[in-house]
C-alpha cells in the first residue's frame, strides 16, 4: 500500500489507516481477540497506520493496539495518539461509559486538560498502555473549548516533544475546520486530523483548510469519510454526523449511490476515494472493528473510481464543479 509523508516530518502513512476507536468499544462490545485480529487483518492488507486516543474506551483502544503490535518490527509501522483529555481514576465503581460513546466500565473519568505538563503526562499515559517508547504522531483532540490554553500552552509543549525527538510529528484533530484552520495559519504543525468534514456530502474543508495546508506543506488526515455511516449504507435511519440523517441529506446520498452502482462500483468505493482530489490529503482513517470490515474497507479503497463517476455526479448537481476529485490536475 502506497505511503505518504506528513508535512516536512518525515513519518509515513499508509493512504489508508487503521482508527482504533471501534476496537475500545465504541458503541458496541469487541472482545479482546476480535480487536487483535482485526488489527491482525489490517496488517495483511498493507495498512501500516494505526490511530488511536486515550478518550476511545478509556484508554482500551491504546491498550489493545498495543498488544496487537506488540510483535511487530517497530520501524515497519507508524502510530498516533492525542491529547488532551487525561483519564483519573473514577471516585465511585459501577456503571459504564456509553454517556461518551464506549460499551466499558467507567472505571476512569476524562479531564480536559491542555497544560503543557497535562500534554506530557498524557503522551507518558499513552505510552504505558500502548507498550511503546515512543509514538509517531500527536494530536491535540478536540481543543475546541479550550482553544486558548491549546494554543498557548499545549501546542509549544508538543513542539518541544518534536524538538527533542520523542514524537516524529505533531497536529490537531477535530471535527470542525475553522480552528484547524488556525492551528495550519498560525503554528508549524505538520498535519491536521479533520473527521467529517471533507467527504462526498460535506466539503467544509474546502473552502480555507485544504487551500492553506497546500501552501504550507501541511498534510491532512481525513476520517470520518461515511460520515458517521451514511456513505456506507445510505437508507431509512442511517446516521449523518452521529444522528439520525436529515431526509435532504439521505436523499443525496442516495442519490450517489444509484450513480455508483450505474458505473459499477460501490459508494462506499468513492466515498474512500473522493478525499484524494486534493493534494494536502495524505491518508484517509477508517474505523473498523472486526476483519471482515477491514477487508471490506481495503477492498473497496483499491477500486479504481472511474472518471464517468465523478463527470456524472457532477452533472447531477451531486459535486459541484469547483470541487477536485481524483485523476484530475488540481492547481
């Protein structure tokens, strides 16, 4: 599978990544050995980028990972983790943590934190439950509240972590553009993680995120491309954003898919392929569960998207004109 490098970091990704928040339990329960072999089937498939977050399961999905890994070469793989929330042991047992998405034990509570001191005692958290003496990249996760502190107290932390050789390269990963936006503007990050908002039916990166990484020589990290599901599957009470999808919105993807299918291949195929458009794209991070979704989701990223596709979903009014899709020159 293809790489690409971060920036001017010198770490690679796979174009296609592994998201670890599905095996620490979001939503739905895995067990240990359905985590390790979808980590297991990632690896077959070529990935070599693996994302995960203290926030995802309370610190499972770093755990796990780690021990799927844990026999790996080192040099062959990269891996990223954030910051921002440290995870303190929860004053009361019982209970479970799906009020934050994860089917675990809340055995621990998050605090935001984005102090300098909180960002090294997150990255040292991180590297104990992953097992490993260092990560490859940092992210400061969903600062979005607390974008003063994140700005001036986390952000320099993490350029002295880059400075001194502990990570290889540092960012931000959110859900929104404008604050990414600034970090591109205004810091030396080497990559922004933006999940949701450049897929087929949402292209708010467009506008200022992806035009200013371009000229700066930041890349982007795009997940969320099915937009919390309704690119995979597009019907009836399919979720958009992490709610039920709006019927204008379901309807367009519909809309796509029927597109699709009439030139043989799946949405899911171009919803994949669509970030790749614009040349600050360096991977794209899908969250998968168990092998059979990572096959399914390796399979569909090695579709060769036919340009009639896409001339065709413009036609449509689907794409608009002025948004770049793969296999054209974009300036």
């Amino acid at each position: 599978m293809r790489t690409r490098t971060l920036g001017r970091s010198g770490v690679d990704v796979t174009e296609l990544s592994f998201g670890a928040a599905a095996i620490g339990n979001l939503y739905t329960s895995v067990t240990d050995e359905e985590a390790r072999s979808a980590v297991d089937a990632a690896w077959e498939t070529g990935i070599r980028h693996f994302d995960t977050a203290p926030h995802y399961g309370i610190g499972l999905s770093e755990r796990r990972l780690g021990e799927a890994l844990a026999a790996r070469d080192r040099s062959a793989y990269t891996v990223s983790t954030k910051a921002g929330r440290l995870l303190v042991p929860a004053e009361e047992s019982g209970g479970d943590d799906l009020e934050h998405g994860f089917a675990v034990p809340a055995t621990h509570r998050r605090v935001w934190d984005f102090s300098a001191d909180g960002v090294r005692r997150s990255l040292e958290d991180s590297l104990t439950r992953l097992g490993l003496d260092r990560v490859d990249v940092v992210y400061l996760h969903d600062p979005d509240d607390h974008g003063e502190q994140a700005f001036r107290e986390a952000y320099p932390a993490l350029e002295r972590l880059r400075a001194e050789g502990v990570v290889g390269a540092i960012g931000a990963g959110m859900n929104q553009v404008a604050m990414l936006t600034r970090f591109v503007r205004d810091t030396d990050v080497d990559a922004v993680l933006c999940a949701g908002r450049y897929t087929l039916l949402d292209q708010g990166a467009l506008a200022e995120l992806l035009p200013e990484a371009q000229a700066r020589g930041t890349s982007v990290v795009v997940g969320g491309v099915f937009n919390s599901g309704l690119l995979a599957d597009p019907r009836p009470g399919a979720t958009y954003d992490y709610a039920v999808a709006p019927r204008e919105v379901l309807d367009r993807a519909c809309q796509l898919k029927a597109v699709a299918q009439r030139h043989g291949i799946t949405l899911r195929a171009a919803a994949l392929a669509f970030p790749f458009g614009h040349p600050a794209v360096a991977s794209v991070l899908v969250g998968t569960r168990s092998p059979h979704e990572v096959l399914d989701t390796a399979q569909q990223f090695a579709v060769a998207v036919p340009a009639a596709f896409w001339k065709e979903a413009r036609a449509a009014g689907l794409l608009a004109d002025h948004v770049p899709v793969p296999g054209e020159e974009h300036a």
